[in-house]
C-alpha cells in the first residue's frame, strides 16, 4: 500500500426519463405556421417573445417555437387589391416570424409536449413538459398561461368547439371566445378520459373517500357533470 487514501468510485449521472417527441395537432383551422426547433437558433429573429415573462432560467430545457403569422387580406397595413403594405407598420410588424420560448413545466413523458391549433384560428398552443400557453400569433405579446401544473392531456373536439385541457383534478374547456368553462373537482388525483361522443365527455376519476374510481359524464355545451 502506498498509504493513499483509495480513490472514490465515479457517481453515475443521473438519467432521465425519455422525452417523447413534441406534439403537432392542428385539426382546428388556423392562420399561422409554426415550428417547433431542435434548439435556439445563434441568431434570434427580430422579434423575440419569452413565456411567462418572469420566468427565470427559462433557457434551460425550453420549447423554442418559430410562428410565422399571417394577415388575411385587407387587414390593417395590408392592400387589399395590391398586397403592398399601406404605410401601417403595425401590420408589417404583425407579418413578421417570431421567436417564442417557452418555459418547460416537468421533465416527465407522462406530461405533453407540443403544438395545437385552438377554436381561435389566430392563437396558438404550446405546451412544455405541461404547461400550457396560448398565444395571439397576430400579437404575440398578448398570451395565457393556464393554471394547471401540469396539463396532462390536451385534446381537441372541433365537432364541439373545444380544445380541453385535462388537469389532475379538473377540466378546463378552451373555445372560440377563449375559456368556455371549467368542469366540477372529478378526482382527488388523476383524471382518464374514456370517450367523447354524441356532446358528451366521458371519463373517470380517483374518489379517496371511497378508495375507487367513479365514472362521470360532461355535457360539452355548459360543461356541467351529468352523470
């Protein structure tokens, strides 16, 4: 023995769980095109929007998302007949791709990731490891971020004009005029959506006082539970 003290064995690094590859859904007519990027690109575009905004360290495992937005014809700074700006430099402004960023919620492949289109053909969704926002692709400084930490599903019904958003506890229906309604506590922990047919939302959701899962049923049009 040369009397040193024995070298300590190598700590593995930690491993994290797989994450999926990010979601792209655009059954709901939209009026913009987006991209969701492998990385930040060195040079940012001029237009550069961070969500939320107080978000701190918001790089670290972010969503990087390339919007371009698209004003219909006739709309402000646009000519209708010629295509030509109109002198409105809010609206070549608006026609310029964008850059958002958006915090990631939980590195987890249980919570989801990526792009939906919304019953709000100018907003978009993004969602990052479960949180959820959406934004006015015509006026990117405007947004939501929902409350749920994480959203753990998003599913689209256009047949009813909703996008839900399926929290641990609640549901949350997103329609043409932004929220539409919440649904009543379904779970103490977990909800599982089974079906979704003739206006109605079906599922099931953790009842601790009874130690079971108990079905419910959402009529889609008020978001009241039925059943």
């Amino acid at each position: 023995m040369n009397g040193l003290p024995p070298i300590p064995a190598p700590i593995p690094a930690p491993i994290h769980p797989p994450i999926h590859p990010p979601i792209i859904d655009l059954r709901f007519p939209h009026t913009w095109q987006a991209e969701v990027l492998p990385a930040r690109p060195l040079i940012l575009p001029a237009r550069h929007y961070v969500y939320p905004r107080e978000a701190e360290e918001v790089e670290r495992g972010a969503l990087e998302v390339l919007i371009r937005p698209h004003i219909q014809p006739g709309a402000p700074g646009l000519d209708s007949e010629t295509r030509e700006s109109t002198g409105d430099s809010s609206g070549q402004q608006a026609t310029q791709p964008f850059l958002a960023t958006c915090a990631l919620g939980f590195r987890d492949p249980a919570v989801p990731t990526g792009l939906w289109s919304t019953p709000e053909p100018e907003k978009i969704c993004a969602v990052a490891g479960g949180y959820a926002y959406l934004i006015d692709t015509a006026a990117p400084e405007r947004f939501t971020m929902l409350a749920y930490r994480p959203v753990l599903e998003v599913l689209p019904v256009p047949e009813s004009g909703l996008l839900l958003f399926v929290g641990n506890r609640t549901i949350l229906a997103w329609g043409g005029d932004g929220q539409a309604w919440e649904s009543e506590k379904l779970s103490d922990e977990g909800v599982t959506i089974t079906g979704v047919a003739n206006g109605m939302l079906r599922g099931a959701g953790w009842a601790m006082r009874l130690d079971k899962e108990t079905a419910f049923a959402i009529d889609l049009a008020s978001g009241l539970r039925v059943g």
